[in-house]
C-alpha cells in the first residue's frame, strides 16, 4: 500500500470516529478547518465544542511533506531530505469529571528512500481513577493487539506507562493503553498488516470510550470534583507540552499550530503545593497515580 492510498484510509477512519462520537454525544457535531501547509500538504482539523457529555473534542487528520529540517532530524534520529508524514490525532474532553480523557494516535511516516514506519496508540486519562474501568479498557485493547501478535499488547503497554510519565511530578498521566513508535517489518508483519492494525485501533477508540460512560451514575459535580478536574487537566497540559513526541514533532516541523495545540483542555488550573486531603477520593487517585509507574 503507498503513502497516498494510506493518507486517504486515514482520512475516512477520521470520518468514521467522528460521526460515531456524535452518535455517543448525542448534543453537538463536529465543525470541519481545511488547512494547507506552505511547505507541502495540508489536513482537515474537526472539532466538536459543548456538547451533552464532551466540553470539547478534536479528531485532526493531516497529510503533509517538504524537506526533514535539522530540528527533524534530531526529533528523529534519522537521516533524509524529504518525507511525508499523515494519520489521525484524537483527544476528548468530557465535561463531567467522572468521565475521563482519552486519547489516540496513529500516524505513518516514510522518508524518500521509501523508509517508512508507523507510530501509535490510545491512552486513558481518567480524573478519578476506577480500577475496574480501567481493567476493562486494557483488555479490548489487548484483544485487538492479540489478532496481530502476542507480544504487542504486553510491549506496548510497557511502553505506554514509561511514556506517559511526568518525571518531574512523579506521576502517570493516567492508568496507561499502548504506545508505539517506528514499528515497520522488522516486527514480523507486512506493511498492510500494520497498517491493518492501526486501522483496528482506530475503530476502536469511539467503542472503548462508550465503554467507559456506561452504568454510571451521574450527579451534578461538586465545586470539589470541578476544581479536582481543572487541576487533572493542569497535567495533562504539562505532559504535552514537555514530553509529548507529537506535539514536540507537529512544532519543529512547522505544523499548524491550532492543530497542534487542539489536544489542550478548555478550561485547566494550577495550585501553589496542592495536596488533597488524607482519606478523599482525589488522595486515593493520587496516589495511585504517584506509584502506577513502579508496579506496571
């Protein structure tokens, strides 16, 4: 399969996880920025603001190529002049705070050489941590894994806690997913077959995220679970904007920086030495959050 007809399935994938979001949302639609990148290829950012049970969500897709800048280069740790880059970038923001954020990437890269590699992976963020939730989340995403290799799925979330870690808290961003990068033939599938499972993953995302809204009771949010969720957020924007690979690619390769930024909360907070107190559920998720690295 070549890069053209790869850009156009990740196209329709994008399209496809929109419209099965608006189904889940059920109170607002996505709103479509068709943008081109001076360099060389452009993308279609669709965006979905105020709606029943997401405050905002982004599902971006991009198809875009031009010379590999010194900065790319050492983002990447390859040599080449020219290369073309696409996939599908997703984040959702829920407006209850017993909803979690997710996220999901998938993307192909391929220099002229014909070089080529795909990166991935779908994270959950919760602001309060429910274990059995997360369990749930982690088997459909080994079950999907599992169709293509019995050692994707323990690698990758390896991969997944390492990665999505603020060192400089001591934190995980949430309770994990799968996470991987330059995966080509040299992990025992075709081309197709990889491409086949980023497929996979992607029509995954909008199930696994309606998994997580069932047979939950809602009440109206404290004052204590907004403020709680403002400052999860908080973290969720110091993660990309220090460690993020693909943020930290999307600005050295002079992408579009509303697209780029799209996976930033509507509304964050930060306080001076917050620390929730002793016995709370805020404690218990923090704590949580503070040793998941050590046992995962």
């Amino acid at each position: 399969m070549n890069k053209s007809a790869i850009a156009e399935r990740y196209r329709a994938l994008q399209l496809h996880i929109c419209q099965a979001l608006e189904a889940l949302d059920g109170g607002a639609t996505f709103q479509e920025d068709t943008w081109q990148r001076e360099e060389g290829g452009g993308g279609h950012t669709r965006t979905l603001q105020g709606g029943r049970i997401l405050e905002k969500a982004g599902v971006a897709f991009s198809a875009v190529h031009g010379p590999v800048t010194a900065a790319m280069k050492q983002q990447l740790s390859h040599e080449g002049d020219e290369f073309f880059a696409t996939g599908v970038s997703i984040v959702l923001h829920p407006r209850h705070p017993r909803h979690p954020i997710m996220h999901m990437n998938v993307r192909y890269f391929e220099l002229e050489d014909h070089t080529y590699w795909f990166g991935g992976g779908i994270d959950l963020t919760p602001h309060y941590v429910d274990l059995d939730r997360a369990k749930m989340f982690h088997r459909s995403l080994k079950e999907v894994s599992d169709r293509y290799s019995p050692e994707f799925y323990p690698q990758f979330k390896e991969w997944a806690d390492r990665y999505f870690f603020l060192p400089h808290r001591g934190e995980s961003r949430g309770v994990g997913g799968i996470f991987f990068d330059q995966l080509n033939e040299a992990c025992g599938l075709t081309k197709d077959q990889i491409f086949s499972y980023c497929q996979d993953l992607g029509r995954l995302f909008p199930v696994v995220y309606g998994d997580q809204l069932q047979d939950i009771t809602l009440n109206e949010p404290s004052v204590a679970e907004f403020n709680w969720q403002a400052l999860r957020r908080g973290r969720y924007v110091e993660f990309n904007l220090l460690h993020d690979r693909g943020t930290k690619f999307g600005i050295y390769s002079g992408g579009r920086t509303e697209s780029i930024l799209m996976s930033m909360p509507p509304m964050a907070n930060w306080v001076y030495n917050q620390e929730p107190a002793d016995g709370s559920e805020e404690q218990k998720t923090l704590s949580f959050l503070r040793a998941f690295h050590e046992f995962c």
